[in-house]
C-alpha cells in the first residue's frame, strides 16, 4: 500500500453491501429529478424565446411540447417538480436538525411522495379547468 | 482529531474556502423557489398549449411576468449549484471533469438569460 497511514478516519460506506431501502431510492431520486428539469427547462425556454420571436417559431415549439411524446415530458416534469419541491422541504428540515430518527425518516418519505403526486394532479385539474 | 492524511498534508490539499458560500447559496434560493415554482407553474399550465395569443396575454401581466422571471433566474442559478455537484461527485479524470463544470456554469447562463429575456421581450411588447 502506498498510502499506509490513512489518517484517523472513518472508513467510507461499503455501498454494495446493503439491501436498497425505498429511503435510499428516494434519495438517489432528488438527483435524477434534478437533472430531469435541467432538459425540461431547455424546452420551456426554448417554448418562452419563440413566442417571443413570432407564431411560425412558436407553432414548432409549441408543437413539440404540446405532442403525445412533450405531454409526457412536461406531466414528468411537473411530478419531478413537484417532488423536488416536497424532497427539497425535507431536505431543509434536516438541515435544520431535525427528523433524523428511522421512523421519522421514512415517514417523512411517504409524505413526500403522497404530496408530489397530489400537487401534480392538482396542477393538472387547475391547467384544464 | 484530524481526518486528513499525512499525503494531503504534505501536497498542501485542502478546503477551496468557498464551499460553505456554495452551501448557503443553494439553500437561500432553494427557499425562494418553493413560492416561486408555485406561482410559475399554474400560470404557465394554464397557457402551454393555449396558442400564442393567450400566452402573450398571459406574460403581459406585470405580475405573471415578473415571477417567470425570477422564478427562471432563481432556477437556473440554483440548476448550476445543484448539477455542480452531481459532476463533482461523479466525473472522476481531470480533462471531462472541467469540461463539464465549465460547460454546465455556461450553459446555466446561457438558458437562464435567455428565458428571462424572452419573457422581458413579451411583457414589454415586441
């Protein structure tokens, strides 16, 4: 070893060795749900930038993003806001330093995901009313 | 108790000294967006797919026009911070790493102006 003296440190976590709880796969989701908007938010300023220049470049932009394949992408979109949003309050509440028992964390989680789909269906109806 | 090697101690590595403004940055603006995406997005739901003139109607509304705006800005900024660290974390070789740091503080501007120009040009008119 090169590196024999590693320092008084903690060994990092051996990931591979734990079973994936649904704590961690909401975890890993705020990244993805994240970086899911920075595409989502290419298009919807690209949507804003032609309906700004005229109705032949807005009659595409629109066209994409009102389709079957850009209504698909905007309700993800929307659920990924939504639940960045929720996560995203979670994530406060830790910082502040609070809800770190297991109970509460994975109580938390649930809250998370029944309120981003609830503010997403809400979006919805209140969009078409 | 100290955590650092007697390796990183001798090449001089340590903090970069300005994490903790990259920290708090991420969590002032992600404060700001919970009542920002929220009046963004009922607005602009209600318009996507409503043809050009009811958009145009929409964004001509001071207020519509001022919270897409910063509700753009704000996003993009905090976009930036966010998939920053998700490089950081996880593109490892020196060459793709600044690559995509670079390109990412790039692109944030980019599209970040870009949105918030676009909605300025509709409110205010053409």
């Amino acid at each position: 070893m090169a590196d024999v003296n590693r320092g008084n440190r903690p060994l990092s976590p051996h990931l591979s060795v734990y079973n994936q709880s649904y704590t961690g796969t909401l975890s890993i989701l705020h990244r993805l749900t994240g970086m899911a908007m920075a595409v989502a938010g290419v298009l919807v300023v690209w949507w804003f930038l032609a309906a700004a220049v005229g109705p032949d470049y807005f009659a595409l932009a629109d066209w994409v993003l009102t389709s079957f394949l850009g209504h698909l992408v905007m309700i993800g979109a929307l659920w990924a806001l939504a639940y960045h949003l929720c996560n995203g309050i979670r994530h406060l509440w830790w910082d502040s330093g609070h809800g770190f028992e297991l109970e509460q964390v994975r109580m938390s989680g649930l809250v998370v995901l029944t309120c981003s789909g609830a503010l997403t269906v809400l979006v919805l109806l209140i969009a078409n009313l | 108790m100290s955590f650092r090697t007697d390796r990183a101690r001798v090449a001089g590595l340590g903090v970069a000294r300005d994490g903790v403004g990259h920290w708090w940055a991420q969590r002032v603006t992600a404060v700001a967006l919970v009542p920002l995406a929220v009046l963004f997005v009922i607005p602009f739901a209600r318009a996507l797919g409503a043809g050009r003139e009811a958009v145009l109607a929409t964004y001509a509304h001071p207020f519509n026009a001022i919270v897409a705006m910063l509700f753009i800005g704000t996003a993009f900024y905090h976009l930036k911070l966010g998939l920053q660290v998700i490089i950081e974390d996880y593109v490892h070789a020196k060459a793709p790493r600044a690559a995509a740091l670079v390109a990412n503080a790039l692109g944030a501007w980019l599209f970040g102006l870009t949105g918030v120009f676009a909605v300025a040009r509709i409110a205010i008119g053409q």
